[in-house]
C-alpha cells in the first residue's frame, strides 16, 4: 500500500475451446467485471467526446468486439491488461498515527494488448502506445471435415 508496482504479472491461463465460446459470447453480450478492493468497487473513468465532462462507470467490459477490415467478420479481443488507481489518505485517529491508511478510490483502465507486443515478463513493450489487441480467436476445428475427406480417398496403382 502506497508503493507505486509499474508493471506484475499476476496470472496467465489457458482457456479450452468451450471457455473461448463462453468468453466471445460475453464480450458480444457485453459484460461487465467487476472487482472489488476493501468494499470498493472498481470503477472506470470516461471523458466526453468533447472533453467537457468526466464521468465514473462502475466495473468494465471483458473485452470488445471489432470487426475485420479485410472481410468485415466480427473478431474478439479480451482485456489482458489492466492499469490500476488505488486511492487512498492517512487513516483518522491512533490507527493514521500509527500509519494506517484508508482507501477512497479504485479505479481499473482495461487494455488487450497482443502476445507480440509483450516482453518476456508479460509487461507491454510500451503501456501508452497503440496496440493490435490480444484477439480471442477459435481456430476452426477440422477434425471431422478430415475424417468425412479421408474416407473418400481413393488410391490407384
């Protein structure tokens, strides 16, 4: 608490065929995350498109969806990057002389940034450029389009 971290890696999964499913139809639905720190939830800020105003949304998307400008199919990107604000004063009484501390704020900043554009620790190469995105992508399952293909083989001598 109120150390500055730049950059952890806190936890790498593997997802299966069906969890990447599950994760597109989210993303496509729209959902929303949300953590929560000491009773707080995590909130998110959003400028308006002429910055005149600023303004708070509780949790934040899983990811987004976008679309292919070679042939306008949908593509899934997740969220594997996260900036976290926490905000936080001197508690008040003996526990704030004792140096405790309170925290009034937590804010999340979601990014998908791609596997290509990470050092060896998981850490972005560069946190505030533009990035392609980590695409959550099914790779078609051919398995029983090669076994229906195999059996109509035909060997001649």
């Amino acid at each position: 608490m109120g150390k500055d971290v730049e950059c952890r890696s806190l936890c790498s999964q593997e997802v299966n065929r069906k969890g990447v499913k599950w994760g597109r139809q989210l993303i496509k639905d729209g959902y929303v995350t949300e953590w929560i720190v000491d009773n707080l939830p995590a909130a998110t800020s959003f400028v308006t498109v002429d910055r005149s105003r600023k303004y708070y949304s509780t949790g934040f998307k899983l990811g987004y969806q976008d679309y292919s400008p070679a042939d306008g199919s949908s593509r899934f990107f997740i969220h594997n990057h996260y900036t976290i604000v926490i905000r936080w004063r001197q508690a008040p009484g003996k526990a704030g002389d004792e140096g405790g501390k309170v925290i009034v704020g937590f804010e999340v900043y979601p990014k998908s940034i791609g596997a290509d554009e990470r050092e060896e620790n998981s850490c972005p190469k560069d946190i505030h450029g533009d990035h392609s995105g980590m695409e959550f992508y099914l790779k078609p399952n051919n398995t029983k389009l090669e076994r229906e293909v195999s059996w109509c083989v035909v060997h001649s001598e």
